[in-house]
C-alpha cells in the first residue's frame, strides 16, 4: 500500500479481497483445475487492489473507485482473445474480399446520402473527405451494426492484471474510469471489443478522451450511441494523426512487364521514379511529374494487383498498423465514392500455417540470408529475404512465398 492511499477505501477493498478469497477457498481442491482456477480469482481480486492504489493517485474519485472496482470481473475469454495466435498466415485476396465486399460497399453509398451535409461538413471543418471516414466505420464496426459484447471495464481490467502488458491496459482502464466521471457513463452502457475499444469507430480510452468530439452537439460525447459523435470523432483523430487534406490515400497501379521487383523496397520515392520506371495508372494514363513520396505495395506478389501510396496511408496505418487494413479503407473509400473495383484479379493463392512460415525463415537463415527471428509473420525482412533468394535462383523477386518460391528454399542444401 502506498501512504497516500484513502484509509477508508483501503479497509475497504481489503474486506473485500479476504472475503473473496475465503469464499474461493472454501471449494477446496478436488481438482487440480480447481485450484489454479482459485488462485487465478484470488490473484485478480490482490490485482484489482492495486488498480485501485493507481486510480487513487491518477486522480480518479474515491467514490467510483468504491463503487467501480471491487465489481471488475475477471474474463478468462479475453486472455484467450489475447494469447491466440493464428493458425493460418492469412493471404490479402482472404482479407480484402471479406472486408471491400457489395454490402458494405452498398451500405457505405447509402450511408453517403444520408450523411451529406454533416459529413461535408467535417470535411470543410477537419480535411477528411466523408468516403474515408464511412470506410473507417464500416470496417472497424460494419456501419455501426457490430460494436463488441464485452464489458469494456472487465476487458482492460483482466488484461491490466496479466503480466504481459499490464502497464498499457492499466493506463487505459484508469482513463476508462476517468471517461465514466467525465460523460458520467455506467458500466453497463460501456460494452466494446475483447481489448477495450469502444463505440461506432472502436476507440481505445486513449483515443476517446483525447480525440472523441460531440459530433450532434448535444452537451455530450457518446460514440456508441451518436453516428454524428463518432464520425466527427473519427474526423478529429485523423487530423491529429496528421491527414494532409488535399491527398488521396494512394492508388492501384500497373506495371510494366519487364518491371525489375527486385527493386522493391520500404524506402519511398517520387512520383516521377514511378513514371520513369514505366508505371502507368490502371487507365494506361502516365502518373505525372510530382515530387510527391510514394511508396510501391504489391501485397499478393506480382499476380495480384499493385498500389502506390502516399503519406495518408501512413495515417491510416496509425490507426490500424495493417497493410492489409490500409488498403482495405483506401479500397472501401473508393468504391463508396463510385470507383471501379481492382483492375487486376485477386490471385488464388496458397495458405500457409504460421510454422511452415516459420521454417521457412529459419531455412533463409540458415542459407545465409538474415531475415531476423522466426515468428511465422512475414514482415519487410522476410519479404526481403526472400526477394533475395527469388533473385538468386532466377525466380521472380516480388518478395512473395508462392509455391514455387517456397518450395525452392525449402529444397535448397
């Protein structure tokens, strides 16, 4: 216990612990899964008195610390969300056409109508076109339709109590205490996703407090129950996350057919590289003399379809750190607005587990050709790599593991 800790509140919470844990106790311990289950309770309810130590000297009121965390619930379900690791390394065709589909597609346009003025308006207001801040929506909530069933404050408790990123969770379970005072909100209305994101655009506490605006002006921020909150919410974050009016996210482009891959890299280059490099817009129409950076992503390998893309994709990205994602909300942002879909087909591609990539890394190491640790994810380095054993072995050096660029390291001595 920390000396500036309320005495009340102290003898408080641990009546309640001891209470807590007697009661657990009391079961005994006719199975072994009994007990852990027992001590993981007791550790969560020592836990939630530590929580209310740094609510305390964050500032948080005695009487909703009292109220608020002797009833946080431990989930077990959210570790699980936490821990899961999936089985599959999902490919950008599996991504892209379960997320840029006909019905968000459609409900994006209608949703456009519907929000014409409002949406022109946080346009005038903050420079983000209303067609991206509908992709936002649908995506991260589908129009609003799906926003979480978990307890918001029993999510970021039971992560804050797990060693592995207590000190983040703690942060944002203090701010969810603090956003409850601030829009006097109960625990019950506050209902999200398994980590703690909230409302029609999923914010995270940190994000809430700092970016969420009253959108329909009505004396209060609510985003789960206000589209208008939420989307001038969503236009106030981007513009904080640097979104340069005026600039599109980025655009589909073809290549030429003798286009050197092994060029690819994650440094940026002008416009006028692209042009020069025989890059066309998909219309066949030249890209232009701009010294604006843009960077080449050829997320399904050099069958699939190719984007350029400009500084607004990395805002994108500090909102959802996914290439896949980025593209996703450039796409979905697109054929809101009444743009053609992708030029080039999504490529059938294979599926792989997250340990045949793993082994695959390990392979390349072992070839020597670094491409770091082997976790499963295929990341710049290991696109690199790869790149370098394509080049080498005279296959295509779009960075890609097809199948014959995996079987190929795989089989190499």
């Amino acid at each position: 216990m920390t000396k500036n800790i309320n005495k009340s509140l102290q003898y408080y919470l641990s009546v309640f612990i001891v209470a807590n844990a007697i009661s657990l106790s009391s079961f005994g311990a006719t199975a072994q899964t009994i007990v852990d289950e027992n001590a993981e309770a007791i550790d969560f309810e020592q836990c939630k008195e530590t929580l209310a130590i740094t609510a305390e000297e964050k500032g948080v009121s005695v009487n909703l610390i009292q109220t608020e965390i002797p009833r946080l619930k431990h989930i077990p379900k959210v570790l699980e969300y936490d821990r899961n690791q999936p089985e599959f390394v999902q490919t950008f065709p599996s991504y892209y056409s379960k997320r840029v589909n006909d019905w968000r597609i459609d409900k994006g346009k209608a949703a456009l109508k519907e929000h014409d003025e409002f949406l022109k308006e946080l346009t005038r207001r903050f420079g983000i076109p209303g067609h991206y801040l509908l992709a936002f929506w649908g995506l991260e909530t589908n129009f609003g339709n799906y926003k979480g069933k978990m307890s918001t404050l029993d999510s970021l408790a039971t992560l804050a109590c797990d060693p592995r990123r207590s000190e983040y969770f703690t942060g944002e379970l203090i701010l969810a205490l603090k956003l409850m005072e601030r829009e006097s909100l109960n625990k019950e209305q506050m209902i999200g996703s398994w980590a703690g994101a909230m409302g029609h655009t999923q914010f995270m506490p940190t994000a809430y407090m700092k970016y969420a605006i009253d959108g329909d002006d009505d004396g209060k921020i609510d985003l789960w129950n206000s589209e208008k909150d939420a989307l001038a919410s969503a236009a106030n974050f981007l513009a904080n996350l640097g979104w340069k009016p005026g600039l599109r996210w980025g655009r589909e482009v073809t290549l030429p057919e003798a286009f050197d891959y092994s060029t690819l890299g994650s440094d940026k280059k002008e416009i006028s590289h692209w042009t020069a490099m025989a890059l066309t817009k998909t219309n066949g129409q030249s890209l232009g003399e701009s010294s604006i950076p843009s960077k080449l992503i050829i997320p399904a390998g050099h069958q699939g379809p190719a984007f350029l893309v400009y500084h607004n994709f990395d805002v994108i990205l500090r909102w959802n750190n996914s290439e896949f994602y980025g593209i996703a909300v450039g796409q979905l942002a697109n054929r809101i607005l009444g743009n053609d879909e992708l030029s080039k087909a999504l490529p059938d591609l294979p599926s792989y587990s997250v340990s045949q990539m793993a082994n695959m890394q390990r392979k390349l190491n072992a070839l020597g050709i670094d491409v770091g640790g082997a976790d499963g994810i295929i990341g710049p380095a290991t696109r690199s790599g790869i790149s370098q054993f394509q080049a080498k072995h005279g296959l295509v050096a779009d960075g890609f593991p097809s199948k014959e660029t995996y079987t190929a390291i795989m089989n190499t001595q």
